[in-house]
C-alpha cells in the first residue's frame, strides 16, 4: 500500500506478486493484496485475485461480492450481474448486493431488472437517495417525464448538498 501511495506502482506490484508466488493457496494473502489493488484503482488486478479465491473456496461470498465491485468499476456490467446473481442465491437477504445488481443492471441498460431491484432495495433503505437516482434516470430513459420529475425530486430532497448530481 505504501508503494501505491507513493507512486512505486511497478515496485508495488512485484512485491505482492512475490508473496502471492511464495504463498499461492493464503487466502488472507490473496484477500488482503486484493483489497490493495481495488483501494488503488488495480481493478483487473484485483478480479484476477478474487477469481484465485473463487477456485479456492467457490462460496466465499466477501471474494464474490467484492469481484462484483470490481467488475462494475471496470465497467463489466453483465459480469458484475453473474457474479451479484449467484451471491445473492447464497445470500437472498443480501441488501447490498441487490443494490450493487440494480446499478449493474442500470448499466447494462436491463432497466426492467434495474427497476426491480432498486424497488426492491426502496422497500429496505427507504431514505436512501441513491434509490430514487436510480429509479429517475430508469424512468429517463425510458422518457416516462411524470416519473423522472417524481424521482428527481425525491432524490433532490434527500440527497445531501455537496453530492456531486445535486450540485
């Protein structure tokens, strides 16, 4: 992490190689060295560590949850869906993951998923902004005006000043 932060990207990568080598079956090593290429933007980095801990342990749902993450970074929408499907089998009372599916869906432009999802995740986070972003940029696209301008205002009222779509 320190390599990373001072800007050793190379140094800091074959230093996590190294150990990853040395200690190729260490699920906290794998664990950790992905959670330090995903806080330094690394995404394909960290998918290939959390595909490691897949093979490893394929119901490890931290390693699952957390390639999903990754993959929407990466902008691999449809990826981040499989991964997000097959979490939320295991874990069905998974918020977070639904939340995570609902913007991948977004993405992906499956807006009849999408709009399931985030109604879904309305009905748990019921003051959450993020939700009726979601659900107004769904009614956007689909050029339903009555419900963007509902949605808008709804995440217009909720949403903190300083967020970056309310300034």
């Amino acid at each position: 992490s320190a390599r990373f932060g001072r800007g050793e990207t190379e140094a800091a990568d074959h230093l996590l190689q190294g150990a990853i080598t040395r200690s190729p079956t260490n699920a906290y090593l794998l664990a950790s060295s992905a959670q330090v290429y995903m806080r330094n933007g690394r995404y394909t980095s960290a998918v290939a560590l959390f595909d490691r801990q897949l093979r490893l342990d394929p119901g490890n749902m931290d390693a699952l949850m957390s390639r999903s993450v990754a993959c929407l970074q990466l902008g691999a929408f449809k990826e981040a869906i499989t991964n997000l499907d097959r979490l939320l089998t295991l874990q069905p009372s998974n918020d977070y993951a639904l939340f995570n599916r609902a913007i991948a869906n977004l993405q992906a432009g499956q807006l009849e998923a999408a709009h399931r999802d985030y109604l879904a995740v309305g009905k748990v986070f019921t003051n959450a902004y993020q939700v009726h972003f979601g659900l107004a940029e769904i009614a956007w696209r689909r050029k339903n005006t009555n419900d963007t301008i509902r949605y808008s205002q709804l995440y217009l009222s909720k949403a903190p000043p300083d967020t970056a779509e309310v300034a």
